[in-house]
C-alpha cells in the first residue's frame, strides 16, 4: 500500500496517468500468474510493476507534461527514466528482484528498446510482461498527447508488435487474459 501511495505520488504530477499503476500491477499480476509464478517471484513483479515509473519524478515536469512531440534532448532524458528509477531501488532489499522490470520494461523484443538495447530473453520476463500491459493500458487513456484508443485498437496495435516490440509468449498470455475479462 505505500509503495502504491508512492507511485500515485508520481502520477499526480500528471492527471493523464491516474490508476495506471493499478492496472498495470494487475494485468501483469493475472498474466505472470499464468505463467505460473510463485513467491518470491510474485512479489518481485508486483513492486516492479508498481514502481515502473518511479524514475520519471527526476523528469522535468516541462517534457512530462508536453503535448507534442519531445526534441531528440528531451526524448534522452525521458528514456532515463528506467536507469533513474532501477538506481532508486537499490540499496532497499525487499525491493531488488523488482529492479530488473524497472530497469527494463523499455526494452524490446527486437533489441531496439531501451536502456540497455537488449533482445529476446535476455529481456527479464517481468519487464516483458510490463512491457505488453504498460502500453495497453497507455494506449486505452487518454494522454495529453493522444486520444484512447479503444481496447480491441489497442489489442490489435499488441498483436501487430508481437515478434518485435514484444515477446510473442507473454503476447498470448495477454490476449488469454483479455479474453476472460
């Protein structure tokens, strides 16, 4: 609860994003579920996906609240925000095996994501899951700098990234998930 106080901390710097972190958590939650994850796994994905975005309360209010899109300078300080966030983390115990999902919910399938550029499965598996739920529920809120999408544009904009943007295994947990809600 007070690292979800936390996080809803970070999201009233930007009322587009209120109870992101909520569904996030839960969509990642069921999916990491399916996948069959125990404790301490759970938990390490649970905080993960709560704090994915602790990192952007170093980000300038200017580019976090920007309608158009950000200048190469400003998009470079945006992607710190995973490095920023994971350096956050470290040094608390209970919050390290959520580290790797902070860090690396950025990165893509196809190594063209970031901090790091990594690919496939030297991806963390709780990033990639973030990944997938993280830009669904982007897509389905209204942003500042886009409309909702509606959730079957949204599942068709996943699916048309599955092999690229995202891993085609926790693609189809996640559209399992969606089926049943």
């Amino acid at each position: 609860a007070s690292l979800i106080m936390l996080a809803n901390a970070i999201e009233l710097r930007d009322r587009y994003t209120r109870g992101h972190v909520e569904r996030v958590m839960t969509y990642a939650m069921r999916i990491a579920e399916r996948f069959g994850w125990q404790e301490p796994e759970l938990s390490a994905l649970r905080f993960g996906a709560i704090l994915h975005d602790i990192g952007k309360i170093y980000i300038r209010e200017s580019i976090l609240s920007k309608a158009g899109p950000l200048t190469p300078e400003e998009w470079a300080e945006m992607k710190q925000h995973t490095v920023i966030g994971a350096e956050l983390l470290k040094g608390i115990p209970y919050l390290t095996g959520a580290i790797p999902v902070v860090r690396s919910h950025h990165e893509r399938w196809d190594g063209l994501g970031y901090p790091d550029g990594l690919s496939g499965e030297a991806i963390p598996l709780g990033a990639r899951i973030v990944a997938v739920v993280d830009c669904f529920d982007a897509m389905t809120t209204d942003r500042i700098y886009h409309a909702a999408s509606s959730p079957d544009e949204a599942i068709a904009e996943i699916r048309s990234g599955t092999g690229t943007r995202y891993d085609p295994a926790v693609v189809e947990v996640f559209l399992a998930v969606m089926d049943e809600a």
